[in-house]
C-alpha cells in the first residue's frame, strides 16, 4: 500500500503600513530615515514605496523634505 504524500506549500502574509518621514537635507534622506525607524519595531521588512512628497518652505526657501511611504512587511 503506498501513501500520497501531498507537497508543502509555504505561505506569506504580508502587511502594508503607512508612515510618515521628514528630514532636513533631502527626500532621499527622509525615505533612509522613515525605514530605520520603522525597522526598530516592525521586522522583516521587505519593501517601501513612497505615496506622496512635500517639502516644507520657509521665508522663500525648502527647510524639509517629507515622504509619506507605505512600507510592507512579512508577519511572523
């Protein structure tokens, strides 16, 4: 008598959050800095895109860079 022996198949959840990130220097900058600190309480993130950008003005100048991204992550 033989046994079927069905192949495993993994399954990945994912999860989408959004955050929001400034930085003084560039939108690079802030992008760099929305991750690292997402990365401190979210694991295993696998990718980020950014939503929207705006830069703050101030007397005529850019003063900041904001992103808003959506940054994805695998659940454990």
């Amino acid at each position: 008598m033989s046994t079927i022996v069905e192949p495993q198949t993994a399954t990945t959840v994912a999860k989408v959050i959004e955050i929001s990130a400034e930085s003084p220097e560039s939108f690079e900058d802030a992008i760099r800095r929305g991750i690292e600190k997402a990365a401190g309480t979210v694991h295993d993130i696998r990718s980020a895109w950014v939503k929207e950008q705006q830069v703050k003005v101030a007397d005529g100048h850019v003063v900041g860079f904001r992103v808003d991204l959506k940054i994805t992550f695998v659940l454990d």
